[in-house]
C-alpha cells in the first residue's frame, strides 16, 4: 500500500505565527511579514503561502512571490483571486527580467 503524503497539521504557534504575518503585512512591515510566514509554514500552517506571495511581491521578489503564490493556488485550486495573483506576480517577475535584459545589452 503507497504511503500518503499529507501536509503536517498546523499548530497553536503556526496560527499564531500567521496572524502576526497578517498584522505585520497590515502595517506595511513586509520583512516582518515575511519572518513571520516562514515561522508559520516551518508550524506546518499552510495558509501562510498567500501572505508570503503577498509580502514577497510588496518588496519587489516576483520569483518568490510566484512561488508562494502558486503554492497556495495548489492548495486551494479553486480560488480566482490566488489565480489572478500569480498571473501578476508572473507578469512582473518577467517584465524586471526583461529590464534586466534590455540594461545589460545597452550600456
């Protein structure tokens, strides 16, 4: 029989380390945010992703963004509004790309 692959049951101090991502994210402290989200996806609280795209494309990484993002879209595969996020961060992440591109071979 294949073992299941199950995701670890969040804790007291994932839930707690979410809403201190969330309160963070609302103060406009992303780094904090993002400490904070690591803290509750290591607690196994998988509803951190979302916070994570959100604070990680607030200051400027659209890679991780689109990770994160993408990773919360898996685990919620019917939310539209993770769906759009993902397609913004993409968006973005590959228009800084492209300024990359284009300052590397006109300077």
């Amino acid at each position: 029989m294949p073992a299941e692959k199950t995701r670890p049951r969040a804790s007291g101090e994932g839930k707690k380390a979410l809403a201190e991502a969330r309160a963070a994210f609302e103060r406009d402290d992303f780094s904090r945010a993002i400490l904070e989200g690591r803290a509750a996806l290591a607690a196994g609280e998988g509803g951190a992703h979302a916070i994570l795209g959100a604070a990680y494309f607030k200051v400027g990484r659209f890679e991780d963004a689109v990770r994160e993002y993408g990773e919360a879209l898996r685990l919620e595969p019917g939310n539209p509004a993770l769906a759009r996020r993902v397609e913004i961060a993409r968006r973005a992440a590959s228009r800084r790309a492209e300024g990359l591109r284009r300052s590397m071979f006109c300077s």
